[in-house]
C-alpha cells in the first residue's frame, strides 16, 4: 500500500492512489522562518511577493493595517500556502469518484473483414455444416472471407460497494484537508509577523534618520558660534575645528541613517507586494504601550487552543490513524458491482440488445507478508507523528516561556534608555549654560551631544526590540493576526 520517503506517500494504484496522494501535501505544510541578512524568497517564500501594480509618481500613504492587509493578499509564501490548500481540495473533488458510480458512453460504427478460416472455421469445420444445403454441398461461390457493417452503442457502469482501504482514505483526505488549512491560516500568522517586524523596522530607521536630522542642526549652530567666536578672537582655532567635526560625524550618521531607511522600505514593499521603486510614506509613529502581565499558564492554554501548527499537526495524526486502518483494513473482502447494457446493427438487419450485471467479492487469500508489512510501517509512521505532537506541546511552552521573558526584558530596556534621554538632555543643557558662560571649552559640549545621540538611538531600538517581542509572544499564543494591534498598543 504505502511507503513513506522523503515527506510524500507512495501507494498502489488499486487502492484508491487519489485518496493517499492528498497525504504527501498535507504532511509537507509550510514552512516558517526568523528573518535574517540578505533576505531571499527562494530560501523563504515569505520574503517576497507577488506584484501586481506598477510604479505611479503619487506617494502611496501605508499604515501598518495597509501593509498588513497587503501582505495578506499578495505575500509569496501565503500565495503558496493558499495554492497548495487548493490543490488538496482538488484531489479530494478527484478522491470522491471512488464513492460515486462510474457511468461511461461509447458507440461507434465500421466495416469489418473477418478470415473465418483464422478463427476455427476451416474447411473441414465447414463441410459439417454442408448438410444443412439442398444437394450436401456449400453454396457456389461461399467464401471464407466476410464482411460486415456494425454500429454498437454501449453503456457501462461500476461502483464500488465495500472497500475498507477506500472508506479509511476518504477520512484521512478529510484530515487532510483540515491540516492543509491550518497550515495556510498558520502561514497567515507567518505574513503578519514578517510584515509587521519589515514595518516596525522602517519606523525605526526612520526615526534613527529624525535623530541625526535633529543632531545635525544642533551641530550646525554649535559649528557656527564656534566659528563666529574663533573669527571674534573670543575662542581658540581648536573649539572650531573640535565643532567642525562633531558636524561631519552627525552627517555621516545622517548618511548611513537615510540608506538604511531606504534598504528597510525595499524590503517591506518586497513583502507587501508594492514595486521596489515606488515611493511610500509610512503614516503610523513609533507604538508604545505597556503588555498586561501574563503567565506562562494562560499563554500557553490560549496557545494550545489557537495555534494553527498545533491544530495541523492535531489533523495530521488523524490522517495518519485513518491511514493506518486503511492498511489493517487490507485483508476485508472488496465488494463491487458493474455492467453494460449495449445494442449491436449488423448490417442493418435489425438491432440486438445485450447487457451483462457481475457482481465482483474479492478475497485477499495470501499476502500476509506484504499486509503485515505495510501495517508495520503505517503504525511507525504513527508513532512518529505521535511523537512530533508531544514534542510540540513542550516546545510551545518554550516558546511562551521565552517570549515573556523577552517582553518583560525588553520593557525594562525601554525604562532605562527612556530615563537615559533624559538625563543625556539635562547634561546638554548644563554644559551649554556652562559653555555660554565661559567656564568651559565646547568639549564637555560636544560630548554631551553625542551622548544624547546615542541614548536616543538606544531609545530607538529599545522600542523596536519591545515591539518585535510583543509580536512574537502574540504568534507564540496564536494570536497575532486577530490581536496584533492590541499587543502593540494601537
């Protein structure tokens, strides 16, 4: 019956082959990632995209709900996932025949040339029949050549009645059906959580960019009351220079911010299916909004009710229990029934009816070696998916574990670079009275500046890592893509 190599099911042809095939897809699923460098859709389907518009010279406003709506509708990997649904549900249209009669119509007419010589009747088979003649001999002219015109026409029916291999297919094409949904609503969640970090990125390039903007004007002025002090005579060459190059620093900064902004929005209009050249604004600001407190117990009871790979694997060990009682099922009788009812012309004289009804029990007698075999192999296959189910289980726990931990780490993260701002802004403003009254040099200035920099590029990505980690936490309980402005905050 079947065998199980690299992820897909082999069966024979007699045993309903349509029904297993629907196993080989189902079990494959769809595979998820973690984004990483250089992203390509031929390593993850979900890194690209299927676009459909081409570029317009209008700016296109995108909010995080625009961008997560059109990954849904036109993200690589979910086209895939949807393809590979329909497709089960193709083969299952094809598995039904096997319970339905199979009903055929032919007809025909021709000429045919018969050697009745070739077909037994000799010469001396003919002068048997020589008696039957006026005078015992053949008529003149008798030729063992003939010729006939035949018209037939022909309806044939078969149904199979019983068939235990067939019965338990149909229930495993039905888990399987249920398997490959979940899998497409699980890379659904895949979408929403590729979509949604590519987005909240951007938004963090972007406010990366604001910063070195906003620095890079504070430096200017710096710049240019170092160089009206210096050419007053008031403050030596090296204040200027010192200023001079904390500005070329900040713009370098401000360079490498816009190119990685840039870089970031590819990506994310790869994903959502908008032409890389196309100009877009992102029209949402940075979410904050502190996550309720929650324990590993109710994320992981609301995980093993939501979780769509959870709920595929669920189907697929149906599939594979109705499998393998298709095999223990190997040895019940096969019942079926079928027949024609036709009628033949022969050279127009006149139309014969004939029809036949056969009822057809077929008994396996002795293939115990093979039935046992295939019985052993399905339950293997059983046990394994029986195994990968409890494993499962464990590595969602894991899952929700660590994702609390992230959220409540990061959370701190964003308290202390949120106070590090402040105090960066307070040690600014000190060093500039302290500047603007003579007791220091503008070093103490520049390097309060810079810190301030960095402490508000901390506060960037400390917000980008609580968010990214809200995400994951709402995937690892199932939720994401019905809860994923809740746990954001928006």
């Amino acid at each position: 019956m079947a065998v199980k190599r690299e992820g897909y099911c082999v069966f024979r042809r007699a045993q309903a082959p349509v029904l297993f095939a629907i196993l080989a897809l189902a079990s494959s699923g769809v595979a998820a990632h973690a984004q990483a460098g250089n992203p390509s859709s031929a390593a993850n389907p979900f890194w690209g995209s299927v676009t459909r518009l081409g570029v317009t010279d209008q700016t296109i406003r995108l909010s995080l709900d625009d961008a997560v709506r059109r990954g849904l509708e036109n993200n690589l990997g979910l086209k895939q996932a949807e393809y590979a649904e329909k497709s089960i549900q193709g083969e299952k249209n094809q598995a039904l025949q096997e319970f339905l009669p199979d009903i055929s119509l032919s007809g025909g007419t021709g000429v045919f040339q018969h050697n009745l010589a070739a077909v037994g009747f000799g010469p001396g088979v003919l002068s048997k029949f020589a008696s039957q003649y006026p005078g015992g001999v053949l008529p003149s002219g008798f030729s063992p050549i003939t010729r006939d015109d035949l018209t037939q026409g022909q309806i044939n029916f078969h149904q199979t009645l019983f068939s235990g291999p067939v019965i338990a297919g149909w229930r495993a094409a039905s888990a399987a059906e249920k398997s490959v949904y979940f899998a497409k609503m699980s890379a659904r969640g895949e979408v929403v959580q590729q979509v949604a970090d590519a987005y909240l990125l951007a938004i963090a390039a972007s406010s990366e960019v604001d910063n070195a903007t906003a620095q890079v004007a504070a430096d200017q002025v710096l710049f240019d009351q170092a160089k009206a002090s210096h050419e007053a005579g008031v403050v030596s060459n090296l204040d200027e220079l010192r200023a001079h190059v904390q500005l070329q620093a900040q713009q370098q900064q401000l360079i490498a911010a816009q190119n990685e902004l840039e870089k970031n929005l590819i990506l994310l209009k790869r994903e959502i299916g908008i032409d890389p050249g196309q100009k877009i604004q992102l029209t949402d600001p940075v979410p904050y909004s502190d996550l309720a407190s929650r324990t590993p117990e109710e994320v992981r009871a609301e995980a093993y009710k939501y979780r769509q790979d959870y709920q595929n694997l669920q189907n697929q060990l149906v599939e594979y229990r109705a499998v393998h009682s298709a095999y223990r099922s190997e040895r019940l009788p096969t019942l079926s029934f079928g027949g024609y009812w036709g009628v033949d012309t022969v050279n127009g004289a006149g139309t014969h009816g004939n029809f036949a009804a056969v009822g057809t029990l077929s008994v396996p007698l002795f293939r115990e070696a093979k039935l046992r075999g295939d019985e052993d192999a399905s339950a293997a296959q059983l046990a394994a998916i029986t195994a990968q189910l409890a494993d499962l289980r464990n590595h969602i726990d894991q899952q929700v574990r660590s994702a609390l931990l992230d959220v409540n780490a990061t959370a701190k993260l964003v308290d202390v670079a949120r106070s590090n701002v402040d105090l960066a802004k307070r040690a600014l403003s000190d060093e500039t009275d302290r500047v603007n009254a003579g007791v220091d040099d503008n070093l103490p200035l520049v390097n309060a500046q810079a810190t301030l920099a960095t402490a508000e590029s901390n506060l960037v990505q400390s917000l980008y890592q609580y968010n990214v980690a809200k995400l994951q936490l709402a995937r690892s309980a199932g939720v994401l893509e019905t809860q994923y402005r809740d746990y954001l905050g928006r």
